[in-house]
C-alpha cells in the first residue's frame, strides 16, 4: 500500500512503514539526478508485496550530498537537516506505525540515519535503517546503477552519453574524495564504468535486493547503529 494514494481508514493497525531516501544528485552525464530516489522507491514497494499489512511512504528525494555539490543540479540539504527531518518523521510516524524502516539507497545519508534511529531507538521508537547496497559492482553510475534505471526507467537514461569514470576502488579515492568532493576524483561525476549495463541484469539486480532487503525486514536484527541485518533471504 502506498501512503500517499490512500486515506486514513485505509491505514491498518500498527503497519510497518517503509520510508525510501534517495538523494537529487549528479550521476554522470547519462543518469538523472533522481537515480537513488527511484531505486530506493523501487524496493520498497518490492518489499512490501512480501511484508503483509506494510505501507510504503512517499520518498525522501532531498539528502545530504555534499560531496557532489560541485555537480550543477545536485541538492542537498547536508546531514544535520536530514537528521532533524527522520527524528520527526519516526516521532510522527510512530503514532500509529509499529516499526518504522528508513530503505536507503544513499551512502552520503548514513551519518544522519544512523544518528537519528540510534536517538530514536534510545526512546523507544521501533526504528531501524537497510541500505540498497548497489557498490557490490561499482560506486557511482556505472554498471550497476545504469542497469537498475535501464530496467526501472530506460527513458530518463541516455545511453550515448554514458562512458567510463574513475575505476579505482573506494579505499583508493576515499581520502581525496572526502576531502575535496567527487569532482576531485571523477571529471565526469562516474565511479565505475556503465558499459555493458542493460535491463535484465538491472531486473536481476533489483530482485536480488528486494530479497535481501525482505529478508532483513521479516527476520533480521537491528545492530548497534541502527541497521537491520537479514537472518534469511526471501525469494
């Protein structure tokens, strides 16, 4: 059920309540700003057609990107706003939610999610944060995300564009790109390289995500810092 498209008696008791974020960020010359936010929105709603009873809430599309902030279009509202905004959103929420889940897909939103559910934890609010890991191939718009939005959103991807970016592996660049932003790093904004990416290995790669994601949301534990952990996989 999404949140957004229904009216409050609709609302069953206690749900768990799927929150996808996403950022508004640069993804290279052949990816949409949106990239994360569609991804993010794309498992949850998969996830919650094995989580009975849950509600999938409109996306969180502004987060804390800073380190594309030297990209034109990228939007970011930094860490200590997203912060504020998931502790009220859980405070809310949890009036009539059971457990609140924060499906990111974000690496840059983690400080703010795992200050926020650890704080909101503290009070007791059943809260709890999983990430949409897409790095298992590349960083950032290369193979793995071109081939999520070829599948989810292939006319928001412009393929005669995409080319390879920077290669390295995220121990190398990480120093530089804390320190001065992913344009230090990648001229083009890419970490990974988008050639050979298409639809159905987008397809598989989102249902392999839904199932890990399932799995943590059905039978996980929530660690020290706020993240779920699956037990098991759902298929």
């Amino acid at each position: 059920m999404r949140l957004a498209h229904s009216a409050w008696p609709d609302i069953a008791d206690k749900p768990t309540v799927l929150v996808p974020i996403g950022s508004i960020e640069q993804h290279g010359p052949h990816l949409p700003f949106d990239t994360d936010s569609v991804i993010a929105v794309a498992v949850a709603q998969g996830v919650a057609g094995h989580v009975e009873g849950s509600v999938v809430a409109p996306p969180i599309m502004y987060g804390s990107s800073g380190e594309h902030q030297m990209f034109p279009g990228t939007c970011s509202i930094g860490s200590a706003a997203l912060q504020m905004m998931l502790v009220e959103l859980v405070r809310s929420m949890r009036t009539w939610a059971g457990q609140v889940v924060f499906v990111n897909a974000h690496g840059g939103n983690l400080t703010a999610l795992v200050a926020a559910v650890t704080q909101m934890r503290g009070e007791g609010h059943d809260s709890a944060w999983i990430p949409c890991a897409t790095e298992d191939i590349d960083l950032h718009a290369g193979l793995t995300e071109t081939s999520l939005m070829l599948h989810l959103r292939p006319e928001s991807v412009q393929l005669n564009r995409a080319e390879p970016g920077n290669t390295c592996s995220l121990q190398e660049i990480l120093p530089l790109l804390m320190a001065e932003g992913v344009g230090a790093v990648s001229a083009n904004g890419i970490l990974g390289d988008p050639a050979g990416a298409d639809a159905d290995r987008g397809a598989r790669l989102l249902g392999r995500m839904i199932a890990d994601t399932t799995g943590a949301v059905l039978d996980g534990t929530v660690d020290a810092r706020g993240r779920l952990s699956p037990h098991a996989t759902v298929s």
